[in-house]
C-alpha cells in the first residue's frame, strides 16, 4: 500500500510539490495562517466579554436615569450619592465598609 501511494505521488511530482507548497504557505506565509487566526479568534473573545459588561452598564444607566429624572430630591440624592456632590457650605462623610464601598 505504501509502495502505491510512493509510485503514485512520483507519478505526480508536479501537484504534490504545489500542494505542498501551497500548504506551506497557506500555514505560515499567509497573512491568514493559523497565528492570525488563533490571535484574531481571542481578539473576539474579549471583545464578546466587553459587549456583555457594556450591556450590562447600559441597563444600569437607563435604570438610574428612569428613576433620576423628574424628580428633583432623587436628582439631588443621586448626585449626592454617585458623584459626592455637596453643598458649598456643608461638609461630607463617607462611611465605607471593609471592601471600600460606599455604605448606603
């Protein structure tokens, strides 16, 4: 069988040299070869990560926003409680808890 398989591809030297060259270059010339695509593959991994938190941050914001406007004491109390907004004449104290967040 293996002394076919050697006949047939003397037989065939011209388009086993070019597949093989041509399987040569497909796999590391390229500018598609297998690093290219295994990095690119792990590119799209992360970006596929980011989208998920990002959506996750804009269902956030449009519920701070929908409870937010319109109402003036929540808008105060949001500043206040985001951003430590304070008055010019009044001081603020954070209390935080052992991990650094902010008690409620």
């Amino acid at each position: 069988m293996l002394y076919n398989l050697i006949t047939f591809l003397d037989k065939h030297k011209f388009y086993t040299y070019t597949f093989c060259g041509l399987v040569i270059w497909m796999s590391f010339i390229d500018s598609n070869d297998f690093s290219s695509m295994l990095k690119l593959r792990k590119k799209i991994a992360e970006l596929k990560a980011d989208l998920v938190y990002y959506d996750e941050k804009i269902v956030e914001v449009d519920q701070d926003r929908k409870e937010v406007f319109g109402n003036k004491k929540l808008q105060e109390k949001f500043a206040r409680e985001k951003y430590f907004m304070k008055k010019a004449d009044e001081e603020v104290f954070v209390i935080v808890d052992k991990n650094g967040e902010p008690l409620e």
